[in-house]
C-alpha cells in the first residue's frame, strides 16, 4: 500500500516555534493548487504501479485554508489517476478557528474522512505566546463541532515544555484532551529552532530554553494519563485507541512508498528520497513549465539500515531482527544486536523484535544514533 501527502503552504499567522515551509501571502493559492494537480499527473508513476492508494494526507502549512472546491479538486484527481484502498484514509490537517459547519460539510462531502486538528494548548495566554490564530475555547468547540458533523476519526496536536506549563497543568492539559474523547492524540516536545521567532528570540536571551527534565517528567505523564485511558502508545509522539493508529504515518514509519506533492514535500520509493524545492513562486514556475523542481537522493543499504534503525525504535513494531536480516543480511543484524546490549535497560527483546521501554523512548534517537552504520 502507498500513500500521497500534499503539502499546502500556506497559514494566516506563523506560530513563534514553527520551522515548515510556509507563507502568510495567500495571492497565489489558485497557481499553487494548479501546479499540485499538475504535480500529480507529472509523478503519478512514482509509486508502484501495483499497489493500492492507502492513505491521502492534506498537511502544511493550513490546509483548511483552503477554499473546500480547491480540496475537492485534489481529492478528484488523485481519484482519477490512482486506485484507491476501499478503506482509504483522507487526512486534513485543520486549524480550530477554521473549523466552521460549512467547511464540515463540505470537507465530509469531499471524502475527507480524518481530521488532525491543531489545538496545541487550552491556555489563552500561551497561544497568544505561540501566535495561534484561535483561542482556548475554540480548542474545545472546534472538536465538538466536528463531532457534531460526523467525524469519527479525529487526531488532536498539543505541544509540551514551554515556559508556561508545570506538571500539574499538563495534567490538567491531558485531562481536557481526553475528555474530547477524540480517537488520536499526537502530542510534541517544544523544539527551538534557529530561524524561528521564538528561535531569534531564545538566541537574544528573550526567551528561556526547555527544560529537558520538566520535559521528561511530561512524557511519562502523558504516557500515564493516555495508557490510562485507553491509548496505545504506538510511536513517540502518538497515542491512538484501537482502530484509530494514523494509517498515513504508521506507513512512513514502516518503510512504505509515499508520493509527496506540493513545494517542500519529501517522497520516498524504497530506493531513493527526493524533495521538492521550498520557494512557492519557483515550484510554481517550474512544474507550470515541466521543469525540474525536485532533488533525488538515491539510498545505500547503509542509509536504508540507519533509517529503518531510526523509525523503527521510536514504534511499538521496534526492530525486527527476521525482517532485518531479509532487508540487511545477518552481518548487519550482528552489528546491531552487539550495539544495543550497551543499552540495557532501556529495551525489551520478544520474539525476536527489540523494542525501546518507556525509559529508552525518552533516549529514542540518542540509542539509534549509537546503533547507525557509519
């Protein structure tokens, strides 16, 4: 199975800790969606030509910015040129002040079948700190009303480690969450980087650094509360209830094909990684002209294995050494199993498939570093 992910790049405000590939000009949203379809037709050949279309993700970026005749356009010429799963999953990340009734209806009537809404925070002041264009009672509204409309499926984002949380209001935080009773939460450690707002500002001394240890403490309570509560904690960041894992990223993670279309957008074939260039003005000009707008990547086996060794640790479906030795052969698998005995304590090892334990998730990508090929 494979999948399609369309990047939108475009947001009414840019959030302090943002680093995707974005714009605030929205004059040329009607050229952008044209060179996506044109996109498509272009690539359509990327993906195996025998497999089923699983999953369309609509990120960015805003998507519901989008008028939903644009989304509609998407969604009708991926129709055309691919054959589509019967239970394909259709993502739409959506913003909660976007999240009105009209769109509803029409992103439903579009085939839209999962929402991934951005909530972030159920904090006023911190939203206005992140430069969230809703408020924390649109946090909560925008979820209910998409209930009310029929969406069954739905992911909510929040963000853990600013300046304005302790752990008692993250665990307040994470009640509100799963009082929702959404069926997916995707919660993320602030980062901070360079050419962001918050990133100029950190570097001035205007703003502190996260607490790795305030960190720490909020993942496992999160972990907690979620587990609790019915969650599978199936990746770092993610938590779904039985049925609801996110179909599109769980194949990312599991080394499956995936087209990505739009400025920005990676793709990936199981033998190379190309990426669209991140200028909208150009990506436009140059698919319009069918010219050249993407670089390619061709993988080693050695790039494949540090890969695999990267995603992998960070899931529930860990590495698998029989899967392993048919991708890598067994001198890799060797080399693997002598340097993940260094990390004693931080992994478990049944049936043959190591997996990290909660205190190896919180080291996740330090131990796969340790294991790469070099």
């Amino acid at each position: 199975m494979s999948g399609v992910y369309l990047h939108i790049p475009f947001c009414k405000k840019a959030c302090t800790y943002c680093d995707f590939h974005f714009s605030t000009s929205l004059g040329n949203v009607d050229a952008m969606v044209n060179a996506i379809v044109t996109e498509a037709e272009l690539r359509h050949n990327y993906l195996p030509l025998n497999e089923k279309l699983e999953s369309i993700y609509f990120g960015g970026g805003t998507p519901s910015i989008l008028a939903p005749a644009m989304i509609e356009r998407m969604v009708e010429k991926l129709n055309h040129l691919f054959v589509w799963d019967k239970n394909i999953e259709i993502t739409l990340e959506a913003n909660p002040d976007d999240i009105d009734l009209q769109n509803l209806a029409s992103w439903k009537k579009n085939g839209i079948n999962r929402l991934s809404i951005g909530l972030q925070s159920f904090t006023d002041d911190e939203l206005r700190w992140m430069n969230r264009a809703h408020t924390a009672e649109e946090s909560v509204s925008s979820v209910k009303r998409a209930q009310d409309a029929g969406f069954d499926n739905i992911t909510i984002d929040l963000i853990y480690g600013s300046k304005f949380q302790n752990i008692l209001s993250w665990q307040e935080t994470l009640k509100k969450a799963i009082a929702l009773n959404t069926q997916h939460i995707s919660a993320y450690n602030l980062t901070i980087e360079n050419k962001t707002a918050l990133g100029v500002n950190h570097a001035k001394g205007k703003e502190p650094s996260v607490s790795e240890e305030l960190s720490s403490l909020q993942f496992q309570e999160m972990r907690r509360q979620l587990l609790e509560a019915g969650f599978m904690h199936y990746e770092i960041s993610n938590f779904g209830k039985e049925g609801f894992l996110a179909r599109h990223n769980s194949n990312y993670w599991k080394g499956k094909s995936y087209l990505g279309l739009g400025p920005s957008a990676h793709s990936f074939n199981g033998v190379s990684r190309q990426w669209n260039l991140k200028n909208n003005a150009k990506y436009v000009q140059l698919v319009s002209s069918r010219e050249v707008f993407f670089e390619i990547e061709q993988l080693t086996e050695k790039d494949r294995y540090n890969e695999y060794v990267l995603t992998r640790l960070r899931t529930i479906w860990g590495c698998d050494i029989e899967e392993m030795t048919n991708l890598f052969g067994e001198e890799k698998v060797r080399y693997f199993e002598n340097g993940i005995t260094a990390f004693k304590g931080f992994y478990e090892k049944k049936n043959n498939i190591y997996v990290l334990n909660e205190n190896g998730k919180l080291k996740a990508d330090g131990i796969a570093s340790e294991l790469f090929l070099l």
